[in-house]
C-alpha cells in the first residue's frame, strides 16, 4: 500500500500535496509579478538615459511577463477548465506580441542605425534578471509537472525566454561598452525569435485543442 501511495503521488498528488504545490506556484508568480515590475521602472530609467532601443524593448518584454503572470495566477485560484484555456490563449498572444516587437525592433534599430550609450544600470539589472528568471523558470516547471497544470508549465517557459531574451540584451550591451559594437544590441534580440514563434504555437494550439476537446 505505501509502494502504490508512493507511486500515485508521482501521477496524482493527493489533495494536501497539491495544495501545497499550488501555493508554491503561487509563490514563484508573485515573485515574478515583483520582480517585473521594478524592473519595468529601472529599464524605463536607464533606457532613456542611454538612448538604448535594448533596454527599451526589455521593458516591454517585462510587461509581458506581468500579464503572463497575472493570467497564471488568475487561473491557479479557479477550478473551471474554461479558466485554463483562456490562461493559454492569451500566454499564446503574449509570446506573439513579444515575437512582433523583437523583429521590428531590430528592423527599425539597423535602419535608423541608432548609437546607444553605455549603460552601468543595464547592464547590472539584465545580468541580475537573468540569474533571477533562470531559477523561476526552474521552479515553475518543477511544480507545473508536478501539478499536473499546463499553464503554468507554460508561463515557466515564458520566464525562460525572459531570462535567454535579459542574456542577450547583456551581451549587446557588454560588447557596445567594452568594444563600441553598437549593432550587437539589436541583433542579440534575434536570438530569442525563433524559440518565441515555437512557444506562441504551442500555447494557442493548445487552448483551441482543449476548447475543442471541451
């Protein structure tokens, strides 16, 4: 009986273990929420400061993760399956609504051949968030399997490519201090696009699959 008890925790978590879990996903939400919104006011400070389109558009991927956070949390205190696939469509529109500012981001910036300044603040807050969003990413994965929640899998996601999108903002700005590449600030938002396209995907097809299962 405890072997089997043991093994339905890993398929099913009993109903205290869950609770705790969902507390835990509530945590590293909340966390998250924090996190972004300070950084919203500190990239807002130091994009105007540097004229950096970077750190401009990591503020606004910042807001994205709020909504995406505020969704999930929205979703973990209901218990309706409409909740969830609404959570995943609107995580889905998320990611494309990031995909979209990246590609123009880029266009605008080589075209307009803008020249961002240094920026000591950017580059301390990009490198702190990407350690940051690294470990949320982790922990929202851990506890989205374990729960069984699909929408919090996938907003972990969504804190993983804030954290690969906070690297490549750091580089471009590390290598416009450290070598004058000013084009290396722009181009490292490339690097985040394809991944995002894939995510965007996965997110709207599964809220439309699970309406339409529903």
């Amino acid at each position: 009986m405890g072997v089997l008890a043991r093994r339905g925790l890993l398929v099913a978590p009993t109903e205290f273990r869950a609770r705790r879990l969902l507390r835990r996903g509530l945590a590293l939400e909340f966390g998250t929420l924090c996190w972004n919104v300070v950084g919203v006011v500190l990239l807002a400070v130091a994009a105007v400061r540097a004229s950096s389109p970077a750190l401009a558009g990591f503020g606004l991927d910042s807001l994205i993760e709020i909504v995406a956070s505020t969704v999930v949390v929205w979703e973990l205190r209901g218990t309706a399956g409409t909740r969830e696939r609404r959570a995943m469509r609107v995580i889905g529109l998320a990611f494309a609504a990031l995909v979209v500012y990246l590609v123009v981001q880029v266009v605008v910036v080589l075209v307009d051949g803008t020249r961002p300044r240094h920026s000591a603040l950017g580059i301390a807050w990009t490198a702190a968030t990407l350690v940051v969003m690294l470990a949320l990413a982790a922990g929202k994965a851990r506890t989205g399997a374990a729960l069984g929640n699909e929408v919090l899998r996938t907003e972990g996601r969504v804190t993983l490519v804030d954290a690969y999108l906070a690297g490549s903002v750091l580089l471009g700005l590390a290598l416009n201090a450290w070598l004058g590449w000013w084009w290396a600030d722009p181009l490292a938002g490339l690097v985040i696009v394809y991944y995002a396209v894939w995510e965007a995907r996965h997110a709207l097809s599964h809220g439309v699959g699970s309406a339409g299962a529903h």
